[in-house]
C-alpha cells in the first residue's frame, strides 16, 4: 500500500478500540523497566478489532499452524524512553523449518501509513511460506494503528459524511466547505487523541522496530517493507545502520521528495495505470463496455465523474455515489491487475445509473467494512503523514497548482492536489520536508521498483537507492503492473527476493524481471 494518495481518504483497507486494551503495562511501575528484557506473551490471536479492520480472528495457515498474538512495551516518547509505555501489537507465525536453519524474525510492514500488520499478514500469510522455511513471519500495528493505541477522529455517521463531501471544489463556496471540513476532522483528531498524535512520526515507528528486534532476540533487523513500508525501512537504516541484517524494499516511495511532490508523482503513476488499464479493455476484450479506444474510455469516465459532481447516483444504500467516492473507487481499483475486471463492470453499471460496485471500491479504500464501521486507517494515516511532512499547503497555493497537477492527469490532478490541504491546521508541527534514509554502514538493501506502479511510481525506486548511498541500495526492476512486485506472481522477482533474505545472495544491482 501506499504511503498515500493524499485524497481526504487512506490508500489501505471504525471506531477505536478502548485506549485500556493496548495501554498494557502503562503507569508509574515501569518507568524504570528494562524494555529490550521484556518476554512477549504469545497467544492465539483474537478477532481483530475493528479499528484495525474487523471480521473473525485469522484462520489457520495451510500447515495447519496457528498465528500467535502479543503485546510489546515501548516508550510512548523517546525522548523519555524510561517513561509511560504504550502497548504494540504484534502477530507472527513461527518457522516451518527446523531450528537449527532459522535466521531469525522477518518483520513486515504493509504501508500505508495506517495499514494494521497485524490484520494483513494473515491474508497474505501463504505468499509467504516459503520465507516461513528460515524466519518467524512477524507484522505488527504501529504506534497510532489499529490496536496499538490508535488515532481516533470522526465516529462512524461522521465519517460516512465526511467522505461525501465535495474533495475537489469548483467555487468559494465548496473551498470553504472543504476546508472546514479538514479543520473539523483534524480538531477531532486533537480532541480524542491528544496523547498520541506527538509521537507517531517515522522515526518513532523506526525506534520500535528496533526494541522490537531487540526483544525479539535478533541481532540484526530481517525486514520486508511495502509502499510506505519502504520509507519506514529507509529511516531505520538512518538511524542504525550497524542493526541491518537482509532488508528489501518494494514499492518504493521516493525519500527525496516533498509531499507536493509526491502527489504530483502520484497523479502521474494512476493516470498512466488508467491508460494501462484502458488499452489492456480494448485490446483483450471483443467489445469492451467502458470505451472503444484509450481515448474513449478516459472521456468516458471524465463525463461520468462531471455528471457526478453536480447529480449523484445511487451508490450502497443509503449512500449516494459522489464525484469524490467514484475517483477514490476507480483509484482503488487501479492499485492491482487483478481489479481491472471488476472496475469494468463497475464503470460499466455506473453509466446506467448503478454505483454500488464503484462504491464498494471506494468503501475499500476508506477503510469501512460492510457493516458500516471504519478502521483508523484514514486517521492514522492523516495523523502520521501530517507528522512527518514539514509543509503546510493553503488554499491559495494548491490552486496556483492545479495547472500542473492537471496537466499530469485531468482525471486525477484536481483530486491529489486538494488532497495536499489535509494538514491544515494539522496539532503537530512537521518533522521535515523529506525524510532521511541515507545509510552509510549498512548491509545491502534490495529496492524493488515495478515500472506500472501507479501509487509509488517506478523512478522512487531509484532515488532510493541513490539515497541510501554507495554499496547499500541494490536495484531490482520488475517490468508490470499494479502496486508492488512480489506478489505479482513473477516468479524472476521471488527468485531474487527469495535467494537474498533466505541465502543472502545479492543480486546484481540493475537487475531486469518481466
């Protein structure tokens, strides 16, 4: 996932759970704990709670083994790290292969930021079966996320409100609309969650992991890091460098960039998937219902989105399909190959008047489950990027740049700019205006760019590498489609990923995969 699209919405798929079920081990008593002792109590996990997704505890893996579930102590500031702890969610899956093969524990991070590891693993738990033969396969929620003491905001009713409004104004009236509306949800998120939006910038997440390696046992860092995942991983290489066992990198955000930046990176990479997704319709299928060329189908959909600013349709009851729901969906869908069939029936039903699927799609991205609940994607996701970005983009601003934005995609610019204005008047100032990800020291890190990616387009990969510095970012190219590279099913790119974190291979820097 990715680190953002930077819409009023999440790029991941609720109400907080209480503050008392993750605050575990909090209060005076531990303030003098030596936290890298601490013994995790494994359990079978629970159901996850909604914030972090909802639905029933995670089934069996095709082994037949069980996912286990802890909670990790770590300093809510570290800047007084013997003071109040808050309580991490972690989950693992321990190794299949015998004791004396194992590494160590492989530590995912699924981006966003927002996006609960402790949900995830779970459903991508076979694609990695054959790393489970030397590691522990471990995720966990970062501070702010799901179980993990998270960001709370806006409760259900006003979420489905809020994301009905209007994300891309025509007139005064509905950027004043837009930006009340982010000042609303941004006081929220003040008001209900004071005590944790100081402290759930990168580099914290960054300090725990290491804790979290420590406690472990490992005296390397084994990571695998997606989309925002990448520039976590990035920061944890600045900052311990010496600490870096076999780390990849795929989906790579670009560390040099500022957020306008990568908003305008971002508008880029899905109108370049839309026109991907358009010729793959017109060529594979005999009549394809969305358009008869490349062309027509973007006019299509650029009529249906104007239709929609100003005349709704009906979307999941009661629920209208809005211009701003339609773009999140189509957004959605673009992230996978594998979704391309199902936003071809659903473009297809909106043109006569059904929206329910391109709401399904958008439903997705926010992070609400069908029973009308949210997870915390969305605000953690605001709460983390707000942050970590030093900028602070006016009104003034953004439409000096909607020329530009534009003129990368006229289906997509108007909606990733005024995305930039989600840290109006955000609690927490800016830590900078990129972050830092230059390694010296480090072990060599594989940064895997997918040349289709619509959300961390292909050239961050390289700047990463670049930015890590001589020796450390080893490049690996997929040729494809979609957001990320191993699980595209390329079978060059496991070969590659595979052999480094099981064998410690290096592949050759510039590698190509098709």
């Amino acid at each position: 996932m990715p680190k953002s699209c930077r819409l009023r919405a999440a790029a991941l798929t609720a109400t907080a759970v209480l503050l008392s079920s993750v605050l575990a081990g909090c209060g005076d008593g531990d303030k003098d704990a030596d936290l890298t002792a601490q013994e995790l109590s494994w359990e079978d996990c629970p159901a996850p709670s909604q914030a972090e997704g909802g639905g029933g505890s995670p089934s069996p893996l095709p082994d037949g083994d069980e996912w286990q579930c802890a909670t990790m102590k770590a300093p809510l500031d570290w800047d007084d790290p013997k003071g109040d702890t808050i309580g991490l969610a972690l989950i693992r899956a321990k190794t299949t292969g015998d004791k004396s093969d194992r590494i160590g524990s492989l530590i995912f991070n699924f981006g966003g930021p927002g996006g609960s590891g402790v949900y995830t693993l779970p459903a991508f738990g076979p694609d990695y079966a054959t790393l489970r033969t030397r590691y522990d396969v471990v995720s966990f929620d970062p501070r702010g996320v799901g179980r993990s003491v998270p960001v709370t905001c806006l409760n259900d009713q006003q979420l489905d409100s809020w994301f009905q409004q209007d994300a891309t104004p025509d007139d005064a009236a509905e950027r004043t609309a837009l930006l009340d509306g982010t000042r609303d949800f941004n006081g929220a998120c003040e008001q209900h969650s004071e005590r944790i939006i100081p402290h759930v910038r990168t580099t914290d997440a960054a300090r725990d992991m290491d804790l979290m390696r420590q406690v472990l046992g490992d005296d390397k860092l084994y990571y695998f890091g997606i989309s925002y995942g990448t520039e976590l991983g990035g920061v944890y290489a600045h900052l311990f460098p010496e600490n870096v066992g076999r780390a990849v990198f795929d989906a790579v955000v670009d560390p040099t960039q500022t957020s306008e930046q990568g908003a305008l990176g971002q508008a880029q990479g899905f109108q370049l998937a839309l026109e991907n997704y358009a010729e793959d319709c017109v060529n594979r299928v005999e009549e394809c219902p969305v358009g008869d060329s490349v062309q027509n189908v973007q006019d299509r959909i650029a009529k249906l989105l104007k239709d929609l600013d100003t005349s709704p349709i009906p979307g999941a009851f009661p629920r209208e399909l809005t211009q701003s729901a339609a773009t999140n969906g189509i957004i959605q869908a673009l992230y996978s190959k594998d979704l391309w069939e199902f936003l071809t029936e659903a473009l297809d039903q909106a043109y006569d008047g059904d929206g329910q699927l391109l709401m399904v799609l958008s439903d997705s991205m926010n992070g609400r489950s069908t029973n009308g609940e949210y997870s915390n994607i969305t605000a953690a996701n605001i709460a983390i990027n707000c942050s970590d970005d030093k900028a602070r983009y006016g009104v003034g601003y953004v439409q000096a740049k909607l020329p530009e934005f534009r003129e990368a995609s006229a289906l997509f610019g108007d909606a990733l700019a005024w995305g930039m204005v989600s840290c109006t008047d955000w609690a927490v100032p800016g830590a900078a205006a990129h972050p830092d990800v230059s390694a010296p020291g480090s072990a060599p890190i594989l940064v895997v760019g997918n040349t289709g990616d619509p959300a961390t387009p292909y050239e961050g990969a390289r700047r990463m590498v670049q930015a890590l510095g001589a020796g450390v970012g080893v490049e690996l190219t997929y040729k494809g489609q979609g957001h990320g590279a191993y699980d595209s099913g390329s079978k060059c790119v496991h070969s590659a990923v595979n052999g480094y974190l099981l064998d410690g291979k290096v592949p050759a820097s510039g590698t190509v995969c098709s």
